[in-house]
C-alpha cells in the first residue's frame, strides 16, 4: 500500500459514549503545531471544513467568549453553523459550542484536543456534548460520519500542503 | 393586606428537578396577552429585565433561530446575556438558548410557557436545561433567586402600567 492510499483509508473512529456524547478520534500525519494552525487559521479552514463547498467564515473570534459562524454553499443550498469559544489553549484544546441553523437551540458543547505523538503525528480527539439523548442520536443519524471523514480527508490534503 | 402589599410578597417558585433543571412558577396578575407583550417587546423587556438597571438590547431577533443580545449596566460593571430563538408560540410559548459572557459556552435551553388562568392572571412557568448538573448548580448559587424575584417585581410594575 502507498503512502497514498492509507491515508485515502483513514477512517475516524467514532463513538457514542454514555447517554449524550459523541466522540471522534482521528490521527493526523503532521506534527501538533501545523494541525493547530490549519484547525484555528481561517483561511485554512475554509480549504477543509466544507469538504470542497465554499466556506464563508462571516465570524472567527478565537478567543474566550469570542464568536464563530460558517456559512457552507453547496448545490442543495446554505447552511449556516455557529457558536461561542469558552476556552483556547494553543496548540492542544479548544472548548466551544456548536449550532446548526436548522436546529437552532440544539446547542452541543465540543471539546477538541490535540496530543502530539512524538513521531511527527498528532492525535485530535473531539468530545461533543449534546443537551439531550435526541440530539446526541440525530447527530449520529444525519450522516455526520461521512462528512466528518470527507473534512478530515480534506485537512489531510492542507496539512500535506503546509509541510 | 393591600393589593400593592401581596404583590410586594409573591416569590417565584424556584425549583430543581432532576440532575440538570431549574424549574421557576410564578403568577402575574394580567392576562396572557400583556404579559406576553412585556416579554417580548423590546422596548418592555428594557424596563424590567435589568431590575432597575440600565439594560442596552443590542440584539432581539423575535423569530426561530434568530439571535438575541442583552447587556446589563450597573454599577458593579457591564454584564453580558445572549442566546438564539428556538421557537416562539406567541402568547403561550418561547424556547431560545440563555448564556452569560462570563461563562461561554455554558449554554442552557430555556422554555418558556405563559398559562392563561381564565380569571386575569397569567402562570408563567421556565424551565432551563443546562449542559451538566454543574451548570445548573452554578445557577442557583449565583443569587438567581433574588435577581429573578427582583425582575418579575419590576415586571409587575411594568404590566400595572400596561393596564
């Protein structure tokens, strides 16, 4: 197998633990620093997050209490996704909330962390926190799985870029 | 006992169900319509919300998934609250998201219903539902109790001059 291709078969491990989580793990072939900067620079958001849509960042406030919003344009139309940084520690955790426009209310609290694995990798485990079981199951039942791997398969071209 | 002295004494009833709920009762002596009208009319809210102080509403966007943004001046500082309309009923129901900027992130889903009891008198009934049994305990320590039964003293006010 090529370097190519296992990274083409890198999948996230998603879970859903206790009644109203979802976690995701992924590892990335780029040391800590350079995941941090494409996960918190939004122009290099904008080349991974909408998984080839055009993003439009109207807001990214990195700090605590600072706001974000994208706007994804796709050829079924825009979504909107918002929400509010609570805490920022470069180059390892992020903590904020996340909103979809049209679940509005349906407010989930995620807690990114990035471990740097002494090998030129870096792990990133997100924590989603949802208000209730519904929300944590319509989560997992809206095709996130596949548009967590098409993002991140995305930053996995950023990041390779970057290098 | 006066009118004006048994409106002096009416508490809400603050309680705490389950792990992650705070649960507020009270009765306003004015129907539906004008209590809704107080809690939804900005240039209302301004003479209640803030307890006598000075409330600047930068933002109330009165429709689902719209935005709202208040900001409490007094003379301890400037006090941040914000959230987003989930849904709105009008007379009887509005559910929206409630956040301190001193806290981002620790979001909780408000519902607010408003009770006709056929007799003038209107039961106002909110239920928060925080992120963690921590927030919702943060809550009620943080001198809720005498805010909220300060703002609805004021509300009473406001709705008398309505009459």
């Amino acid at each position: 197998m090529t370097t190519m291709e296992q990274r083409a078969t890198m999948k996230a491990k998603i879970t859903a633990p206790g009644d109203r989580e979802v976690r995701i793990e992924r590892i990335f072939n780029a040391p800590r620093d350079r995941v941090w900067r494409a996960m918190t620079d939004p122009k290099l958001i904008a080349q991974w997050w909408g998984r080839g849509n055009k993003l439009v960042i109207e807001r990214y406030e990195l700090e605590r209490g600072g706001h974000w919003r994208f706007v994804e344009h796709s050829d079924h139309g825009e979504h909107g996704f918002e929400g509010r940084f609570a805490e920022i520690t470069p180059p390892e955790r992020v903590v904020q909330t996340f909103e979809w426009d049209g679940l509005p209310g349906h407010t989930a609290l995620e807690t990114m962390t990035l471990e740097d694995l002494s090998d030129g990798r870096t792990r990133l485990v997100t924590t989603s926190l949802f208000l209730t079981r519904e929300d944590r199951d319509g989560m997992l039942q809206s095709g996130m799985e596949s548009g967590v791997n098409e993002s991140y398969a995305a930053l996995d071209r950023v990041l390779a870029s970057m290098g």
